[in-house]
C-alpha cells in the first residue's frame, strides 16, 4: 500500500482549529463536524493522544463517529502537514499537532516519555546526511532506554 506524498514539507502557520480548517478548504477538502471535533481535541487536549483516545473524545459530542473516520481525518491532517504521528514504545501510534513537533525519550521499563528538543539530535540528523544520504524526520523520532527513576530503582 502506498500512501500519498505530504502536500507541503515544512510547517503550516496554523494557531487555531479555524487556521487549520482555512488549511483544508485551501487543499480542496471538506470542513466536517468531525474534523472540527478532532482539531478541537488535538489543540485542547494533552499533547499525545493515541486515534482511539482522540476517537473517545470526539465521540463524547458526536457518538456515532466511527474510529475509522477519525483515522482518515488524522491521515489528511498528517499529509497537509499538520499533524504528526510517533511511535512511542511499543505501544500504539500517538497524534499530535506538528507545530510542537519533537523528538522522545522513552522509558522501555515504565514508559514514561520525555519530549527531547530536536537540537539535541542536530549532530546525528548531520551524519546520517554525510555519511548515509539519509534525512531522519525527528518528528517520529523515539529513543528508547531507562528513564532515571528506573535506573535508581536499579532493576536490570
């Protein structure tokens, strides 16, 4: 299965659900209740939030939207480049906006995540470049290892 290029590689100027949904018409896309439900939920909500968690919260206000629409939603969102997706762990894909886009740690003991700033990678991204050709996108970007309250507690 192939999917679709993102329309744009860099950022959008997008604040507000109003910004992103101005985004989608833009693109020839459609303003749904359900899109606006979704955006309400990735701006208003913690920062990563799994499809089916983001489904939850749209389906407080709108029961019958199905999980399926809200992957949909989130894949257009992704391609327009305003919503990213990690993989944090083992654990299922989480969502969020892109504009706070970042690299993780996370815990494969507890799996606690930690936002890194993506300065801290600024030397790897530059290897991988020279010696490979090869660009890392840190927005999917996850470490894994042992978060310091797992190192003090001091199991293997």
């Amino acid at each position: 299965m192939s999917r679709s290029l993102p329309v744009h590689d860099h950022l959008h100027d997008v604040h507000t659900v109003e910004d992103v949904l101005a985004l989608v018409r833009e693109h020839g896309g459609r303003v749904t209740t359900t899109r606006r439900l979704l955006l309400e939920a990735l701006f208003e909500g913690p920062g990563h939030r799994t499809a089916e968690e983001l489904a939850e919260t749209v389906q407080a206000t709108a029961p019958d939207v199905a999980l399926s629409t809200v992957y949909r939603n989130l894949d257009e969102l992704e391609r327009l480049g305003v919503v990213v997706h990690s993989h944090l762990g083992h654990g299922p894909a989480t969502y969020h906006l892109a504009e706070g886009a970042h690299c993780h740690f996370v815990c494969q003991d507890c799996g606690a995540a930690v936002e890194a700033p993506d300065e801290l990678f600024v030397g790897l991204a530059q290897a991988a470049r020279d010696r490979y050709g090869f660009e890392i996108d840190t927005r999917h970007f996850a470490i894994l290892g042992r978060c310091a309250d797992c190192r003090k507690t001091g199991s293997p």
